[in-house]
C-alpha cells in the first residue's frame, strides 16, 4: 500500500499544483459552457421549427416590413430570397431586376438568384438567358449550381443535344453525383444507353471510395444510379 502511495505522490501534488489546478478549472468550465452552449442551439433551433409551425409567414413579414422602413438592396434581396423559399418566384424575380438596375447591374450573385428564381417559376427561356449574362460577366467562373439549373432548362425546353452538351460540359467539374445522374437519364430518354450507363456506373464507383458521410448525403443518387443499372 505504501508503494502505491508513493508511486502516486507525484499525481496526487500535481492536482494541488496552482497551475495545474487552474488549468483543470479552465477545462471543465469550457467544457460546461459547450454543452450548455449545445444544448441552447438544440432549444434555439426546436423553438424556430415550433415558431414556423405556428406562424409560417413570420419571416416573410418581417422582410416586408424591413423594406417598408429601409428600401436598401440587401432587405430587397433578403425578401426576394423569402419569396422564392415560401414557393413565390415570381414576385421574388421582379425584385431581383430591381436590384439590377443601377450600381449592382453587374452583380454576379443577383444573376445567380436570378438564375435559380427564373428556373422555380418555371421560365426557362429568362432561366437561360439570365445565365448567360452571368457568364458573361465571369466567363472563367465555376457557377456549378447555376449551370445544372442550365442544363435543366434546356431540357425542359426541349433542347435536347444542346442540353447534352452543357450536362457534358458540367460533369468534368460538378461536384457530387447529381449532374451525372441527370445526365444519365437525358442520354438514356436520348436512346444513348451505352453512355447513360458509364454515367451511371462512374457515379457507383466514386460512391464506393467516398467516405461514408458523402455517401448519406447524396444517397438519393447513388441508389438512383444503382436502380438503373438494374433495369
């Protein structure tokens, strides 16, 4: 028992060390105020969900009236972004023109929205067209989200080889396996099965080498591509 003892002096000082002891006060206090902090956001983010329930329309209001005191760009923006979230494109786009007129008529992230709230109403060819005049404004820039809502759009137009080319086009830089799912199914609706399937089966084996919290997150693809594959 003595030798125990003794072998354990030196920890048992270290813990009536001043320094030592400080440092283990500073330890667990940021410890405990993570987890409260944890736990506060959980709270914060279950309330939010509970508000939205409750009254829907909250955020969308206080955009409104955000604008109705201050007419700025970015509470004009902040209430287009709204009204395409609540499934209101149209409105949302004549603010986004607004927005084009004048210092920002050269703003690549308003044409961006541009892009996305033409493509939610429905109006391809303005979805196409605003698109160009955004690479037009940054021929060299990687707008991978846009140029998918692109390519959407010109198939929705019926502009199949067109679309071909621009899903082509994207897939040698788009991140995940969404773009080269849809490319697939154009090829494959196109009668080019030989080519849907290498889409489709490069889609499979980038999923077998991604770690598995990639692999959650674009599941809805990669089982698409498997299913097709089957058929």
């Amino acid at each position: 028992m003595q030798l125990t003892l003794c072998a354990a002096e030196p920890l048992f000082r270290s813990f009536f060390n001043p320094r030592f002891s400080l440092y283990w006060v500073c330890h667990l206090h940021i410890c405990s105020a993570f987890v409260r902090y944890q736990k506060s956001r959980a709270l914060h983010q279950a309330s939010e969900v509970v508000k939205d329930q409750i009254a829907p329309d909250r955020h969308l209001r206080r955009h409104v009236d955000n604008l109705e005191m201050t007419d700025t760009v970015e509470n004009r923006l902040n209430l287009a972004d709204e009204l395409c979230a609540k499934g209101q494109p149209e409105d949302a786009i004549d603010l986004y023109k607004s927005c084009i007129d004048g210092p920002f008529s050269e703003s690549p992230d308003i044409l961006s929205r541009l892009v996305r709230a033409h493509f939610l109403a429905e109006s391809w060819e303005n979805c196409c067209r605003a698109y160009r005049d955004l690479r037009g404004l940054e021929p060299d820039g990687k707008w991978q989200e846009e140029h998918l809502l692109f390519a959407r759009a010109l198939e929705a137009k019926g502009n199949i080889n067109e679309a071909i080319q621009s899903y082509d086009d994207l897939c040698t830089y788009y991140t995940g396996p969404e773009a080269k799912c849809r490319f697939g199914l154009l090829l494959k609706a196109a009668g080019r099965n030989e080519r849907a399937a290498t889409c489709f089966k490069e889609v499979l084996q980038g999923a077998k080498h991604a770690p598995p919290a990639i692999r959650r997150r674009f599941q809805e693809w990669i089982d698409l591509a498997d299913q097709e594959l089957r058929v």
